[in-house]
C-alpha cells in the first residue's frame, strides 16, 4: 500500500503528471510548498469575494494545482508534513464552494453536495486501510480526478455556464461510484476466511513515529 500521507493527498492524474515533471521542486518541505499554493486563492476569495472575474480565479486555481500538485513528486519528509492532506482538504471544499458563489446562489447547495460525495471518498480512503487493511483501488481515484481535476473541472463548468447543473451530475455519479466500489470492498474482505492471513494491521506513520 502507499504510505498513508501520500495516500491521503487524494492525487489525480494531472497532479501525478506535474509531480513528475517538477519533480526538482518536491524537495522543498511540502508543507511549505501547499501554504505557498493556498495563499493566492484565500486571498483572491477574501478581497474579491463571488465578485473575482473568471480569468482571476482561473490564474489562482492554475497556480494552486501546479504548485500542491508539484509536491506529489517526492514522499514528503518536513517534520509539518502531516499538515498537507487537510490543507489539500480545506483548498478543495473552499475552492468548490467559491467556485459555486460565482456561479449564484442556486449552484452552492450543488457545490455542498458534490462535497458530501466527496468528504466520503476522503472518509474511506482513512478508514478502510485501518479496518480492512486495503485501500481503495488506483483507478477510483483516477475516476474522481482527485483534488487537483475536481477543481479544474469545477472551472470548467463556471466558465461554460453548466453550474449548478454539472455539480449535481457530478455528485450523483461520484457517490454512486464512491459507495459502490466500497460496499464492494467491504463484501469482498466479509468473504475472507478467520486465519487466512487477510486481516492486516495498520499503523499510521504518525503514530510509528512516536
């Protein structure tokens, strides 16, 4: 299995892509590179509000996905490392929930609940590696974009006018597949036989650390 933390960033395919290829910059503490990300974008969203243009919030959201994605290159070992995946946590919902303001007020309970379909993505990928001793499979979260594709494809939607519509799709269909593929895993793991050495103890690096 990956390393929890890494697991927890909740990488897609285009920040992979950007890992790899600025791999140089992921030898910066991590941490540090994730508050240099966020920075422009809760300030842009403090300042201007549902009142940014389209192109600004593209500008902040572009640099916050190139420079958090750029830290998916290398395993972070900066001793503030734990804090990544919730400030990853905390750009996505913000971003999602400022992407639907701008959009009007009919697209924030669209953005809400693409959230909650994600929160149970985010849920899953800490539980069940500690109560089933497996992770979520690659290509789920391949599926869902990760943090990084949920918020360019959030802008996409703005920028072409398919809000609240495309939030609601979104999220209809990342829950579907979200608590499919879990209940699937659960039945799979109930399948397993006491003593067949499929039960796994998880640890977080965290706590081996203490």
């Amino acid at each position: 299995m990956k390393p929890p933390l890494v697991l927890y960033r909740d990488d897609g395919p285009l920040a992979r892509a950007i890992g790899i290829a600025l791999r140089p910059l992921a030898r910066a503490p991590h941490s540090l590179l994730t508050v240099v990300a966020l920075l422009p974008m809760f300030v842009v969203l403090v300042l201007e509000g549902d009142g940014a243009s389209h192109a600004l919030v593209g500008a902040v959201l572009a640099w916050l996905v190139v420079v958090a994605g750029a830290a998916s290159g290398a395993q972070a070992t900066d001793s503030f490392r734990w804090v990544v995946a919730p400030l990853l946590r905390l750009a996505e919902y913000a971003g999602l929930l400022w992407l639907g303001a701008l959009a009007g007020e009919g697209a924030q309970p669209a953005a809400f609940a693409l959230i909650c379909a994600i929160a149970y993505h985010h849920y899953d990928l800490v539980y069940r590696p500690r109560n089933l001793g497996t992770e979520p499979p690659r290509w789920l979260g391949d599926l869902a974009l990760g943090w990084d594709g949920r918020l360019v494809l959030g802008y996409i939607l703005l920028v072409a006018g398919a809000l609240p519509a495309g939030f609601f799709i979104a999220a209809g269909l990342l829950a579907t597949a979200f608590a499919a593929e879990s209940v699937a895993g659960l039945r799979k793991f109930g399948r397993a036989r006491p003593g067949d050495g499929s039960a796994v103890t998880y640890e977080d690096e965290e706590d081996i650390g203490q």
